[in-house]
C-alpha cells in the first residue's frame, strides 16, 4: 500500500493501521542474501542523507550548538519556560526541519507513471539534539541503531523504517528517496521596534 498524498501523515497513519493491523515482521533470515544487499546499500544512501543534512542544519542554525547546551542546562521541560523569563519571545524561533520521501522502485507492482509513487514520507526536526542522547538519533551514524539482530549496524532513519510502519520487504520497494530540507524562522516584531 502507498502513501496517500491527499491524505496528512497522520490520517495515512490511521488508514495504515486500519488496513494492516499488525504489520508482519520480516526476519533477517527470511531474506535472500541479495535483498540483505540491497538493505545494506539503502542503509549506505540513508548514512549519506543524515551525514549531509545534519551538518547543513548545523550550518544553517548557528544557534544550533547554544540552544542544545542550553537545554542541557535548564532541562528540555523547562526550556521554554526559561527563554521567556530571561525575555526571548515566545514565537521568536528557528527551525530546521528535514522532510523525505520514500518512492517506489518503477518496478513495483503498485507503480503507476500517472501517480506520485510514494512509499512513506516522514519528518525529523533538526533544530537541535535531544540531550537526554546526545549520541544517539538522526546525524550521528558512528552509532549502530540496530536492536534487531541486523547483518549489519543500521543509521536511525534505516532503524526508524525498519520499525513501523514498513516492514522488510517495504524497504525493498525504495527505489528513490526525496529530501527536502526546510528552514521555517519565525519571529514576533512589535510595532515601532526593529529586529
């Protein structure tokens, strides 16, 4: 089944669900050493996609590093709070966000030259790191995501696919994947003051 593209993220989720409760596992070993090949070069492209956009968000948010530590410091629950008593403006913000799509190989059976082809699309914040894991998470690719007996150490964004909601044998279906970095900066200017 494909992603709808009429449809938001979270109501293709729900239509997901309803369609394929359970989604099956597909173990390691059920796969033919070609198709283990075939993950492990998608893992490669997915290495390649975090390496490259985690350093140009970094580039793009040069508060990148300060509103990290910042959140170390206060706590993330706190962090909000703490910027308006210290006088940030509540909606003053950046944000740097990745979005890709996953789209079908031109040789899937569900592939249809008329359509779009996606697969799945998904969304990572890039605004800062969690500090709670500070190596783990989209970006930091020397660490294996892997929880899963896997053949080979996985990035996060292969280790997020490979949860839910695309099994194994979905992964097989990528033949190209878009990505769209998108940088949002937002900012309340008061009357008669200048930024």
């Amino acid at each position: 089944m494909k992603f709808d593209s009429t449809l938001d993220c979270y109501q293709n989720i729900r239509r997901l669900q309803e369609l394929v409760p359970v989604s099956p596992c597909v173990k390691w070993a059920d796969l033919l050493p070609e198709e283990v090949e075939t993950l492990r070069q998608l893992n490669a492209t997915l290495i390649a996609i975090e390496q490259r956009y985690a350093a140009e968000a970094a580039r793009l948010n040069p508060a990148f590093e300060a509103r990290t530590a910042r959140i170390e410091d206060v706590g993330h629950g706190r962090f909000h709070q703490v910027r308006l008593a210290e006088g940030d403006v509540r909606l003053s913000d950046f944000e740097v966000e990745l979005q890709l799509g996953f789209w079908l190989k031109d040789t899937d059976p569900e592939y249809d030259a008329e359509d779009e082809n996606m697969l799945w699309y998904i969304w990572v914040l890039l605004t800062y790191r969690e500090p709670t894991a500070p190596n783990v998470g989209f970006g930091c690719v020397h660490v294996d995501h892997s929880d899963n007996g896997a053949p080979f150490p996985q990035c996060w964004l292969f280790h997020e696919l490979d949860h839910w909601p695309l099994n194994r044998r979905d992964l097989l279906r990528i033949g190209s994947i878009w990505c769209d970095l998108v940088t949002t900066e937002q900012r309340l200017v008061p009357v008669n003051n200048s930024f």
